[in-house]
C-alpha cells in the first residue's frame, strides 16, 4: 500500500544514484528517513537545489513499505554560505556527523531546532565557529539527558569557586580548596568557563547563542565540550570532527585530560 507523507528536514547525504536519480538521508520530524529522488541530477530537474546536502526543505514522500520517494519538495533554506568557507563546511558535516550518531525514529524536535540554528549560524558567520561548535556539543548532552552537572562544587557548595575542576567523568566539578586528589579527566577551568556552560546549559533556547568569551577562554570552553562529549558518547569514531579540527589546528586527540596552570597533562 502506498501512503504520502509530508516531512520538513535537511539533506544530511546525498548519493548519485543511476543515471540521473539521487539517494538522500533526511534528518527530519521523524527521525532519519532514506529517500530516492528521481531524476534530481538532470539539468533542467526542480529538485536539483532541494536535494543538494544541506538543504532544508518541505518534502513530500511516497511512502511503499519501507521505502520513500520523493514526489515534490519546496526549499526553505539552502545555507549557501556554507559553501563559501570550507572550515564552516567542516564544521556543518561533523553536526551531522553527531546528527547521525544521536538521531532515533522517535521525533526530536529540539535536537532539529539546534541543528537548524547552528547550521544558519555557520552559513552566515553570525558567531565564532569554536563558539557554536561548543555551543552544539554541550547542548546536545542537555537534549540527551547527559549533561554534567555543574551547580555548585560537590564539596563545599560554592557556587562560583576562583579555580574550578570540571570532572569530565563523574560529569560535575569540585573546587582547587576542596580537591584532595585529581582524577583522569579533571580539567582546571577559569570562572569565565564555568559561567558559559552555565549559561549554554540552563538558558531559554533563545539565548543559548548570545556569550561572548575571549581567545583563550574559548579554547578551553570548546576543549571541555568537546572531550566532554566524546567521552560521554564512549568516544565515537568521528572522521568529519578529524577534519574540521585538521582544517582549524584545533586537535585534541587527547586520552585524558589533566589540567595545572595553563598546561595539560597527558
Ligand atoms: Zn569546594
């Protein structure tokens, strides 16, 4: 039997398929749907812009068993930017990358909205890509229901410590005073680092994005991320992360973090 299904979502792959057809991955609504476009490589095809990665649009499918066809699509966004700078390109393919690693056949319409917005974001320079890679990394373990908690320290109850630890494995940080012996993945933060999580973990979605933090603040905020992340994820194989972070020699291919002064230990 055959039903028509009417999704938004954005192209994440696309395969040449045949002489003229495409296969494409859509993260949408309804988690990640496998869908064959015909004809969308000929010349004169309306679906040519529609079908190129990254695009997001409304789709409209036909669906038989358990397989998709795509009868029409109207584009909402094409990201053109990303095209223009290969690092936000670089960036955009490892939020897929993550995109794939997460995505269920359940509807995750935050995980969409962050996505979305972190895409348009990197399309149009709006902020540092460091600043929106961690953004998405940390936000995405609040839509997981993995993010650290980082109230207080777990000792003493200070809320804003001079020298926090974030403990990356136990996913909560404890203060210089109160740190008696440091653990595998301990990392030594300023205050200023601690304050952005703070606020990309518990800000309205609205506001998620509006931070500003310095060079070197940065650096450490995406570090912890980052590692955070992998580490919560059992450290994923991620080639599109490699790249991205080749592209900006921002590489942290680090087993475990240990942190004094301005140095890591590994
Ligand atoms: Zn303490």
């Amino acid at each position: 039997m055959t039903t028509h299904l009417t999704v938004k979502g954005v192209v994440i792959r696309e395969v040449d398929y045949g002489e003229a057809d495409r296969i494409l991955d859509l993260f949408t609504e309804n988690g990640i749907l496998t869908v064959r476009a015909r004809g969308a490589r000929k010349l004169q095809s309306r679906f040519a812009a529609v079908t190129q990665l990254f695009a997001y649009g409304e789709f409209c499918l036909r669906q038989s068993r358990d397989r998709y066809d795509l009868d029409s699509a109207v584009s909402l966004s094409l990201f053109y930017g990303l095209r223009q700078n290969m690092e936000a390109l670089a960036l955009a393919s490892y939020f897929t990358e993550l995109i794939r690693k997460v995505a269920t056949a359940q509807p995750q319409p935050q995980l969409m909205r962050l996505f979305l917005c972190c895409l348009h974001y990197c399309s149009h320079q709006t902020y540092p890509l460091a600043q929106l890679k961690a953004i998405f990394e940390l936000r995405l373990t609040v839509i997981l229901g993995i993010a650290p908690d980082l109230l207080c320290c777990i000792s003493c109850l200070r809320y804003e410590p001079p020298r926090p630890i974030l403990r990356l494995a136990s996913a909560n940080f404890i203060c210089t005073d109160c740190c008696l012996t440091h653990h595998p993945y301990d990392m030594t933060v300023s205050i200023s680092v601690l304050r952005a999580a703070r606020h990309v973990l518990f800000s309205d979605f609205e506001k998620v994005f509006g931070f500003r933090l310095g060079e070197e603040n940065l650096n450490q905020f995406g570090l912890f991320t980052e590692q955070y992340l992998l580490l919560h994820l059992d450290k994923p194989s991620l080639p599109a992360l490699k790249a991205y972070q080749t592209l900006t020699g921002t590489h942290y291919d680090i087993p475990s973090i240990y942190q004094t002064g301005n140095e890591y230990f590994l």
